[in-house]
C-alpha cells in the first residue's frame, strides 16, 4: 500500500485532496513502516529468537508516528513533492523527520537480519537455509541503503552541492531494488521447497494406497475385516488421502494383531515397510484419530 501511494502520479493527486501539503509522506511512511514491522516480524517468529528487542523497537515505530506527525505539521512544506527529500531537507524540521524514519528502519532491519544469522539452523532443509541466508543478506543491504539515504538527507541540511549527488541516488535505488528482490526470493524459496515436499508426499501417499488397496479389499470380504472396518471407521473413498492412508494402516495393522493368519508374509512385510516409511510423522493412530 505504502508503495502504491508513492507512485508519483498517485502521491500527486492523493495529496491533493487533502490539502496539498505533503501529508501523503507521513501516510507513506506509516504504511511503509508498517510493512516493514509485519515483515520483521514473519521473519524474528521464525527464528524463535527472543521477541522483548523487537517489541521495544515496534513501541519506538509507534511514538516516532507522533513525533513524525509534530515535526511536519511544524514545518512548511507547500505544494506536493514526490523528490521529498530534495525539495524539504534543507529546513531542519523536515531532515529530522526524514532521518528518524530512515534510522528507524535500519534498526529493526538491521535486527531482523541479526537474528536470522543468530538462528539455530539444525534441522533446517537446504533450501529453507539457503532462502533465510538470502533474507538475512538483503536486511543488510538494506541497512546499506538506510546509511546513504540519511547521508543524502545531512547533505541537503547543511546544503553540501555534491557532484556525486546523483551518483548516490541511483546507489540508493539500487541497493533497495536489490533488497526487494532479496526478500522475495528468501520468501520464495522456503514455499518452493515446502511446495515440492507436499508434491513428492501426495505422490509416496498414493503409491502406498495403490499397494494397500488389493490387501484392505480382501481383508473387507473377512468376518475379522468387517468388524475391523467399524472400528476404524474405514472409508474407501471420499477421505483425503493422508488420513485414508492412516486408516488403512490401522485397519491392516489391527487385523494383523488379532489374526495373523490372514495376511501373507509378503503383506506384512509390505505394512513394516510402510509404517517405518513414516515413522517420523509421529504415532500412526494418534494421526489418523484426529484427521490430521
């Protein structure tokens, strides 16, 4: 949202209507922070890192609103201006506004990027890793991108003409298109791993019923199975196939405890290997009673 309404034409006619005194930055700027604290905070709950740091540095983003909304209301800044920095820096006011925002984006960057390297990374999968290595990478160009941003604002204050003014411009534009990008593929590869995981076990899921489906059907037709598949309340049809699975296990297995006598070597054999196959899923009843 904060990104839509700093699109020039947008900011321009927004800002307008509500009196033409670049009130549309401080509502940028709230959303924008915003964003940026959701973000963070997506990323920190990941990490199971402590959350006191990051509430602290919230509470600060609330009073630095209040502090944002004095400074501009106390400072002239007539006619709408997308180049907000260049046209206002110079009074003190506005360089304060400018410069406290941006320090405070850097800092609850700069946190959110400690704590990803700061994160335990046992038992992560390789791509969850790699994508988190990037997001961490990106909060720090950012911060990269926050030190020359408030270098720009000091030099408008004092009113330094730099002939590399430009050049540190398209540095900063940079280094923030490079951070977008950064997060989107930190972001985008963790769901592309947990997207292909999902895939590969509907596949392993449908294969195994394949194989068990022949073994419940024989066992059905049995006096044993019959009884068996009230119990379990068993379904052949309509039941995702995760808890089919679960209960088809349960079905086989039970039948197997109480008359060993009607499966075969093979079949039993066939439901050790499967059990084992998802042994680390945690307890196969459990699972299947509460349809998870």
């Amino acid at each position: 949202m904060g990104t839509t309404l700093n699109i020039d034409a947008v900011y321009l006619v927004v800002d307008s209507w509500v009196g033409d005194r670049n009130f549309m930055n401080l509502v940028v700027h709230v959303f924008l922070g915003l964003g940026m604290t959701e973000l963070s905070r997506l990323i920190v709950s990941a990490t199971d890192a402590s959350r006191l740091l990051w509430r602290l540095l919230v509470a600060a983003g609330i009073a630095l609103i209040v502090v944002q909304a004095v400074l501009l209301l106390s400072a002239e800044t007539p006619h709408s201006a997308t180049n907000f920095t260049d046209a206002f820096a110079g009074i003190p006011e506005i360089a304060w506004y400018q410069g406290l925002f941006f320090a405070w984006i850097g800092l609850i960057t700069m946190y959110t990027g400690v704590e990803c390297v700061r994160r335990d990374r046992t038992g992560e999968k390789p791509l969850f890793r790699v994508g988190f290595d990037i997001i961490a990478t990106s909060c720090f160009i950012g911060v990269l991108a926050v030190v020359l941003k408030l270098v720009l604002i000091c030099q408008e204050l004092v009113g330094v003409d730099s002939s590399l003014e430009q050049v540190a411009y398209v540095c900063y534009r940079t280094l923030i298109a490079s951070t977008l990008l950064g997060f989107a593929a930190g972001f985008g590869l963790p769901a592309y791993s947990r997207g292909r995981q999902q895939m590969a076990d509907r596949g392993q899921r449908r294969e195994l019923l394949e194989k068990l489906a022949p073994i419940v059907a024989r066992l059905r037709e049995t006096e044993p199975g019959r009884q068996a598949g009230k119990a379990a309340a068993l379904n052949l049809g309509s039941r995702s196939s995760r808890e089919r699975l679960y209960r088809w296990i349960i079905f086989v297995d039970d039948i197997r405890m109480d008359h060993p006598g009607l499966l075969s070597a093979t079949e039993r054999k066939l439901l050790d290997d499967i059990e084992a196959s998802f042994a680390e899923l945690g307890p196969i009843k459990a699972l299947a009673r509460t349809g998870s």
